[in-house]
C-alpha cells in the first residue's frame, strides 16, 4: 500500500488460539492498537466428491458449485423431509440429521435417497454432493401430522416427495397454509406422469396454495425423457412452479448401492436443498421471497421444451443465481417485481 495509515498495519499469527492473540495484544502489548480479527482464508474449492460417480450431471446443471461460492449453508438451517423412512446409518446421513423417530418401520429406500439429495453429508470423499451441503436433516414421517410437528419444530424447508391423492382437500389445505405462515418453505414433487391419470393432472400435496411444485427434466433441459416421446414425461400443468432434474439421477437408496434413478421426487429435494442454502444467506427472506427468487433466476427452457411453455414451472432451478439474488435481497439498490401480483417490492427487511 502507499496509504500511510495502512503502511503501519501488520497481520499477526502464531501457533496458539487466536481469542488468546487477540487478548494479548490489546491488553500487553502498548505499542499495537486497534487489533482485529484477521480474515478467514478459504479456497473457493470444488467437495473432495464432488463428481465421483459420472452420473453427477445434476449438480452441474443447477450451478451447485456456484451457489456453494456464496454460502456452504449453516447446520442451523434445518431441511425436514416428510417421506418413508430412512436409513439412518447411511454415510451419507448417519451425521447430518438432528431429529428421527425410531419406531418408523416403513421401507428405507425412497426416503433415504431423497433426503440425501436434499442434504447429505458433502466433502466426505464419498459418494457424491449434495446441494444443501452443510444443511441439517430432520426425518419425519409420511403424513400430513408430520408437516405441522416438523413446522413447530423449526424446520426451515420441508420436502414432500409422495401424493396425497388426486382431490382437493380443505382440512389439508388448511394444514399447509398454516406450516406455510408458520415460516416454513414447502417444496413437493409434482407427479410422475401417470400419477392420478396423466401428466396434465393436478396431484396434491404439489397442487395445493402455498406448495412449490417442481417437476422434472434431464441432462439437456428435456420435459422429456425420451426425445419425441410425448408418454415419457412427468407431470406438466398449471400448478407446477419449477422444474429441476429429475431423470437418471445419481441417488443411493442404501449404504453401498449407488445407481440412478427418475421421478419428480428426485427433483423436489434439490429445491429444498437450495432453499436451505438461500435462507442460510439472507435469514431475512420470507417465503414469498423465496418463491419469486426460485422463479425470477431459473434457467429459461422454454426453447428446449416449445409443447410445454407455461405448463413446467418458470424454468429451471438456478441455484447459482438464485444463491446470488438472494444475498443481494434487502440492499438498497434492490427492488422486485412480483411475477404474480405485478407490484413494485421494496426493501427486504428482517
């Protein structure tokens, strides 16, 4: 530097614990003041698995690694799964959930491979990433009562990757609005093409108020599975909010098995995941914030998919952008206009 006050500051280290460094040199060493906490140095690196089975493509996709630049996510930020069960001794989440009820004795596989994608233990050297990183896991059960006991409990996000059935109900709508102004996020997969008939159906828990319905597409941003088959999709209809990959992706129902698998409960956790990550890096955001935020920085695919604009959500999920609108929301300069009402927001504030 050529500023004279910054010619006379030092970094200072040594091989001891730094609340100790600092108390020495405020209160000792007369020669020094106004001592700080340095930096944190941290290299921006890619997770030591990311990327080990070559069936990754969906990390890729969404920009994980993008959004992991701005924030890791925070194991206060909790990701509750509604589904199954789980096998809770799996490496990839024997460390990262919080809460789990041990008299579940329903079968593992699903709910094991969702809640990984969600947020699985990531940097293990193992297995593969996953986008909530250091997100927690609370593992609940399948049914509407667990929706409301994982909201009171805190859960941040919570992940439905089942149906409820093809009717509307108002006593469940009623649960869901009320997790939903309770502060909880609530991400469901849409359905699987043949669900409740055809992939034009409305499957609820997916098509209720206040659900974010995510349905699926592939490698190459395709609603199709199959390119030119019109009977190879998931379900595409005026509920669904976004989509993200859902087709051949890398999931391991058990420890040990690792292979991929297709369905919009593969998409729905890797919102989740993402939204964990977004509240992570602006706790101020309430979830119509999110909602818009998922939406206004998705990926336009309405080129790769012309039979389905407006039927497959706003695009597809951008976590790298949306990581990036969601630590710029508050600041002065940022306003929104909300897709649904078309009115000018202001200033987040907590």
């Amino acid at each position: 530097s050529r500023n004279p006050s910054l010619l006379k500051v030092y970094e200072v280290s040594c091989d001891c614990e730094v609340e100790d460094l600092y108390a020495t040199l405020t209160n000792t060493v007369s020669v020094v003041s106004k001592v700080e906490y340095g930096p944190d140095y941290q290299t921006l690196a890619t997770p030591n698995d990311y990327g080990l089975n070559a069936a990754h493509y969906a990390l890729d996709l969404i920009g994980a690694e993008n959004a992991w630049n701005i924030t890791t996510g925070d194991e206060n930020i909790v990701i509750a799964v509604s589904d199954q069960n789980f096998e809770i001794t799996h490496e990839e989440l024997v460390s990262q959930y919080i809460y789990y009820d041990a008299t579940n004795t329903q079968s593992t596989g699903h709910g094991t491979s969702v809640a990984i994608l969600a947020g699985g233990e990531t940097d293990n050297s193992h297995f593969n990433s996953s986008i909530g990183y250091k997100s927690s896991l609370a593992l609940y059960r399948m049914n509407p009562n667990e929706i409301l006991d994982a909201s009171y409990a805190g859960a941040d996000v919570i992940n439905i990757s089942w149906s409820s059935g093809c009717e509307y109900n108002s006593y469940f709508q009623d649960l869901i609005d009320e997790a939903y102004e309770n502060g909880s996020f609530i991400v469901a997969a849409a359905g699987n093409g043949s669900t409740c008939g055809g992939p034009e159906s409305l499957v609820y828990p997916a098509a209720y108020n206040h659900v974010f319905a995510v349905t699926s597409i592939g490698q190459n941003f395709n609603h199709q599975s199959v390119l030119g088959d019109a009977n190879s999709t998931h379900q595409h209809n005026e509920t669904v909010d976004l989509s993200a990959p859902g087709y051949n992706v890398l999931i391991s129902p058990s420890q040990g098995w690792e292979t991929v698998g297709s369905g919009t409960s593969y998409a729905s956790p890797m919102v989740a995941g993402t939204v964990a990550l977004m509240k992570a890096a602006n706790s101020c955001l309430r979830n119509d914030d999110i909602a818009y935020i998922l939406k206004a920085s998705s990926t336009n695919i309405d080129a790769f998919n012309p039979d389905y604009i407006g039927l497959i959500g706003e695009g597809c999920l951008n976590a790298g952008a949306a990581l990036e609108m969601a630590q710029d929301a508050g600041n002065d300069a940022v306003s929104y206009t909300h897709l649904r009402a078309h009115e000018t927001r202001g200033n987040i504030v907590c």
